[in-house]
C-alpha cells in the first residue's frame, strides 16, 4: 500500500442533520463528529449535541473526544448536553474537555449538566466566547440589531496530540443571542503546508453577508439548510409587516447559503440543518432537490450531508492554494 504524503486525514460523520425538534424518518437533530487520523491513531471533534447518537458507544469516543464545539444554546443543537456528561462522567473520564460555548448560552446549558450530574465535573472546561452579541433583531419589534456583526475573535489554538493543532476564530452568526460562526484551520506541526480549512454555523440568517469577509476562501462550510427561497421571501414580507419575527427568518436555505458562499469564494458547500421532506416527498431524491436550488447562484461543490453517511474532507495545500 502506498504511503500517503499527508499528515493526518479528516472525515466528517453527521450524527443528526435535522432542523428543530421534529419527527423525521431518517434524522436526528443536529450533531456533527470529525475524525482526524495521524499515525493511526483517531482524535474525535463533536460539533453539538442534539442527537441521541452522542449516548452510544458506537460514534463517540470517550477517550478519543477532544472538544465539543456548540454553535448556540437552542435544544435542537443540545438537548443531550446534559446526557452526554453524565455519559462521560461513568465512563470516570479524567482528562479535560474544553466546550466552547457564547457565555449567553452557557449559563442555561451549564443546568442541564448540573441536573444530570449533580453539579459539573472537573473534566468540563467550558471556554468562553468572548463576542458582544445582544438583540440580533430578527425577532424584535423594531428591527435594529444592535450586535455588531463585523466582530471576529482569535481564541487560543487548541493542541491536540502527536503535533496536530486547531486554530479557531469566532464571529457572530445572525440567529440568537448565543449563535456563532467558527472557521478552524486543523494542522499538523510538522507538516504545517497542509491544513483542514473548515467553517460551522447550522444556523444562520439569510441575510448574513457580514459574513463574507470572514468565509472568504474557505475550503468547507457547513451552513444553514433550512427552507426554500420561495418560503424566505414570503415570511420576510410578513416578518416586515408584524411586531415579531419568525424562525423562518432565522434561518438560510440552499439558495441564500448558496449565495453567500459564492460571494465569499468558498470551495465546497456542506448542506446540514434542514427537513429533506420540506424539499422532496422521497428520501432517495434529497440530495438532488437540494443540489439544484443551491446550483441557480453557486458554482463550487455542493455536499449534502445525510445520518450516518461520512463525508471525507480533503487537506488544504498551501503551495497550492492561498
């Protein structure tokens, strides 16, 4: 077998891609775990809690896991927090793990540690996300946001084992008081021209150019799915014309996520955090229906991310790309 030039390689494994907490054949709410393997030894990243999945033995690691990376504080994205640690906590996990999480969210996530735990174990690190993010408008009565969106943040890398490190930068994502953008640059030290360049936010307003700036170039954006153009544009009129909003205008769809990764240059589109019936009435035609709204207004490459199917990330080359 012919040894690979690569430093380490990185699949992606959606455990629940589901928006909100609905009944879905097929899904589960919104939980992500990425799989980076260096010398045949695996380290497990999880990006939210939202599906049962998390409980078992057969996708998470306890040994394995090094971070949990929570997106916002809704329960479709964490309602098995709680669960989750209570899980390690058996399993006598020793070793610490860091959760990032907007302060915002935090301070009613951290209950449902306590309530399954009996208080918070040692080995919980929350790592706090430092962005000034108060009244994002999309549900207020008078429609002025008054977070500004042009924040980034560089936290602190994140080391993981054997050389390999993350990079991560935060910025706010229009959808709540507790939502975030992060974009990670996953490394190996001894071969650093070779990087995973990855973004995450499943939930994402529409109206989210702010963002461009920050995705500009990216090789990987999971994004926001939710609903069809048609369906944006109509609540948006009613959004406008009454004293609150809706989660509709929350929330993107492949079109407008379509559109915002187009203007920021990004690689390949990674569908997550939709309702595939809202699109097609059969499982077997998802990808498609979805694919062909996001192909009117973006020409990279479309991946839609579907339970349980893994998505094999390929390594950014600097030699190669800028």
């Amino acid at each position: 077998m012919k040894k690979s030039n690569k430093p380490f390689s990185a699949t992606l494994l959606p455990l629940g891609t589901r928006a909100g907490l609905l009944t879905v054949p097929k899904a589960r709410n919104t939980t992500y775990l990425l799989k980076i393997v260096k010398n045949s030894e695996e380290y497990q990243i999880l990006f939210d809690v939202g599906s049962k999945r998390v409980l078992q033995n057969d996708y998470v690691d306890v040994k394995k896991l090094k971070a949990v990376f929570l997106s916002h504080a809704h329960l479709d994205h964490t309602i098995y927090l709680g669960l989750f640690i209570r899980r390690l906590k058996k399993e006598k996990r020793k070793e610490p793990l860091p959760i990032y999480c907007h302060e915002n969210g935090w301070k009613y996530l951290k209950w449902w540690i306590r309530f399954f735990c009996f208080g918070i174990p040692d080995f919980v690190k929350h790592i706090p996300l430092k962005l000034e993010i108060e009244d994002p408008h999309l549900k207020s009565y008078e429609k002025e946001c008054k977070t500004d969106l042009s924040q980034i943040k560089e936290l602190d890398s994140l080391g993981l084992e054997d050389g390999l490190e993350i990079e991560i930068k935060v910025a706010p994502a229009l959808h709540s008081v507790s939502s975030v953008v992060y974009r990670f640059n996953f490394f190996s030290q001894s071969m650093p021209n070779y990087f995973l360049d990855f973004m995450f936010s499943p939930d994402t307003s529409y109206c989210s150019e702010h963002l461009i700036p920050f995705a500009k170039n990216a090789k990987y954006w999971l994004l926001d799915t939710s609903f069809a153009k048609e369906i944006i544009d109509e609540r948006y009129e009613w959004f406008q014309n009454h004293k609150r909003g809706g989660e509709i205008v929350c929330h993107s769809g492949p079109y407008y996520s379509g559109k915002i990764c187009q203007e920021a240059n990004v690689k390949n589109y990674i569908m997550g955090h939709y309702v595939w019936e809202r699109y097609t009435d059969k499982y077997e035609n998802v990808e498609d229906a979805l694919i062909s709204r996001a192909r009117e207004i973006y020409d990279g490459n479309i991946i839609v991310s579907l339970d349980l199917k893994p998505i094999s990330l390929e390594l950014n080359n600097n030699k190669h790309n800028n």
